[in-house]
C-alpha cells in the first residue's frame, strides 16, 4: 500500500478508532458491576441506574452535537467529544495513581460525563466521513460501524482479563480506564491535527446553519425523510428487542442449553464484519438495493427462529446468522442513504434527530419483548418483533416508490 493511499484512509483509521474506544468505554461498565458491588457494597439497583443515567447522557447529546457541527464543523466536536471521554476515562482510572477507590458518586459523575463525551461522535462521524469519502460513503461507513461493533467485543475481554483472569495479579480494573483513556487522547490529538486539511472550509461549518429547530422539523415535511425514518426506526425496535432477549427466548422457547444459546449470541455480533462489504456494495449498486437485500435477509432468519425455535441447532444457527449478517449489514448503508436524503449544512443535526428516535424506540423495545413474554411467552413477543421488521419493509417499499 503506497503513502498517498495511507494519507487518504488517516481520517477513516482515526474516525474509527475513537468510535472503537467510544463503544468500549461504555460496554466496559456490565462486566464491572459485580466487582463494584462488592468494592462500593451498593446493589444491582443502583448500578443499574448509574448506567442508565451513562446512556441517558448518551442519547441526550445526539441532537446538541449534531446541530453543533452543522454551525462549528465537525471535527471540532468530534475532537471535543473524544477528549471530554478521555478525560473521564483517566477520573475513573484515578485510583491506579491514588491507591483508593473513587467516591461512589464521583464514579457516577464520571460515566455520565463518559456518555456525554462519546455521544458526541457517531452522528457528527457519519456526515463528516460522508463528506471525506464521497465515492466510498458505504465502504467507510461499513469500517466505522464494524469498528464500533469490535469496541464493544473487547470490552468485556478486557474487563475480565484485570479482574478475574492472568492479568489480575498484576493491574486492577482501573487500569483498564487508564490505557483507554491514554489512547482516546492520542486520538484525539491526531484526528485534530489530520482532519481538517481533509474536509477543507466545508468542514467548518457554518454558524448561521440550523439556527432554530425549525431547519430540521422542516425536513420530516418530505415524504421520502419520513418514509426512511420509519424504516429504520422499525428495524432498530426490532433488532433491540431481539439482542436483549435472544440468549433468552433460545432457552426458553427453543430448549437449548445457556452455552449453546450463549454461542448463537456470540455470532450474532462475530458477522458484524459483513457491514464493510455491504457499505461497498452500496457504493457500487445503489443503496436502496441494498437496503431492501440486507432488510429481507434479516426478515427470513428471525422468521425461521421465531417459526422454528425447537429445529436442529443447524436450522437456527442459520437463522441467527442469517439475522445478524442483514441485521449488520442494514446500518451502514442506512447512514450513507440518510446524509444523501439531507442537504450538507443540517446534516449532522437531522442525523441527531434520527438518532434520538431510533434510541428512543430502541429503549422502549426490551420492555415490551418482555411484558408480551410475561404475558403470552417468548414465541408470541419475537413475533412481534418480526412483524416490526416486516413493516419495515413495507416502508421501504415506500421509500422506493416515491424515489422512483
């Protein structure tokens, strides 16, 4: 690979790699509450809301960053937000160089400002590398998310390797928040000095873009936006019941055992890898295309789970499989299709709003999957999810009718 090709993918390399970390700081935190009940001696309760008030904060920047890069650029929030992470990060690794433990609300303060911090980077990330990438929008959108996907793999590896496992011996837990919080801050430092000369003056933004909400309600008052926001907004509901409940439903409803399901979940995400290729389909054959293949295929495989729960673990391995390869393969494309749907100068805050909606939807899906279950069992709630999914597809056909 020669050095101008290298030169032109140092936007992309760096982009991900934030959004790697971004994903792992905040899936570090599941694997840690068993170690910080007994460390802080609080319940399961109060960790539980300290992490829900982490993706609270979260959910909530999608829209201020986004409306933030349409006026002062992109990468400058990007790097804002990469350091307010980093900066949290090396709080929570504070006891690597003070030698006790954090006050317990002082380590709440800490994650919430890490979900504010790594909120600000996948909606200003998707627009900003759009602009860099033209021709290769779904290819660089596919490195992104597989990226992301990855950060939130290694999380947990990593977490138990300082707890429980060789590591143990020799670092604790808040080194891991350490090494983290170093890198992103490398990162950020990089990406700073890199990015800008690669979106030029149009990725300075513009502080008179999007001065009221107005700029971006006006946008759902075209069909083809609302009509591919529903698509997607379906999708997520679907896909966020399902990964919630999956290990789950297998055991209850299909009568594996929990390391057989356990396996199954762990594919689910191992295909994520698929969104590299289908973003550089979509490059090739047109989104829409794409959209409506990676959509179906995602329809078929849960419809063979949710049909066939108790089939040969064959049978529903591929329908898992078969799940996450459209599944994953959807979320690339969906963004590039998006930032073409939108003019540039208010592209990261329809993006925000999109956002908030599909993490809206998506909170709300693990607690309906689990009052249908309660209620009518756990065959009865992925139904409902794959009806979800099937309206999505519906939509699309929407969305196509009115591109056409």
């Amino acid at each position: 690979m020669n050095r101008s090709r290298v030169a032109r993918l140092d936007a992309l390399v760096l982009t991900s790699g934030i959004w790697f970390l971004a994903k792992f700081l905040r899936y570090a935190f599941p694997p840690l509450f068993p170690t910080l009940a007994v460390e802080y001696g609080v319940s399961n309760a109060e960790l539980g809301v300290a992490f829900t008030a982490l993706m609270l904060a979260y959910a909530a920047m999608q829209l201020p960053s986004g409306v933030l890069a349409d006026r002062f650029g992109g990468w400058r929030v990007v790097t804002a937000g990469a350091v307010l992470a980093a900066i949290s990060a090396l709080a929570i690794a504070a006891p690597v160089v003070l030698g006790a433990p954090l006050p317990f609300p002082v380590l709440v303060a800490a994650m919430v400002v890490v979900g504010v911090g790594t909120g600000m980077h996948k909606t200003v990330a998707v627009p900003l590398l759009s602009r860099i990438y033209t021709r290769k929008t779904g290819r660089a959108l596919g490195v992104l998310d597989t990226f992301g996907a990855f950060g939130g793999v290694v999380a947990p590896v990593a977490v138990v390797a300082a707890t429980t496992g060789a590591l143990a011996a020799v670092v604790d837990w808040p080194a891991v928040f350490l090494a983290a919080g170093l890198t992103v801050l490398a990162l950020a430092g990089a990406f700073a000095l890199r990015v800008p000369g690669r979106v030029g003056a149009a990725g300075d933004g513009d502080p008179d873009s999007g001065s009221s909400l107005a700029a971006y309600a006006g946008l759902f008052a075209d069909r083809d936006v609302v009509a591919f926001v529903a698509v997607t907004v379906l999708f997520s509901f679907t896909y966020n019941g399902a990964v919630a409940f999956l290990p789950t439903y297998l055991v209850d409803a299909g009568e594996f055992s929990e390391a057989t399901a356990g396996t199954l979940y762990a594919a689910l995400f191992a295909v994520s890898v698929v969104q590299i290729a289908t973003g550089g389909a979509s490059d090739r054959v047109g989104r829409l295309p794409v959209v409506g293949g990676t959509l179906a295929l995602a329809a078929i495989g849960l419809a063979v789970v949710v049909a066939y729960p108790t089939a040969p673990l064959l049978l529903v391995g591929a329908g898992v499989v078969a799940f996450g390869l459209g599944s994953h393969g959807f979320r690339p494309v969906r963004g590039a299709y998006l930032v073409e749907l939108v003019p540039d100068d208010v592209a990261g805050g329809a993006l925000g709003v999109v956002r908030t909606a599909i993490m809206g939807v998506g909170a709300v899906a693990p607690a309906t999957v689990g009052v249908l279950a309660e209620r009518f069992g756990f065959q009865v709630a992925f139904g409902a999810l794959l009806g979800a999914l099937v309206g999505a597809l519906l939509a699309l056909a929407a969305v196509v009718s009115l591109a056409e």
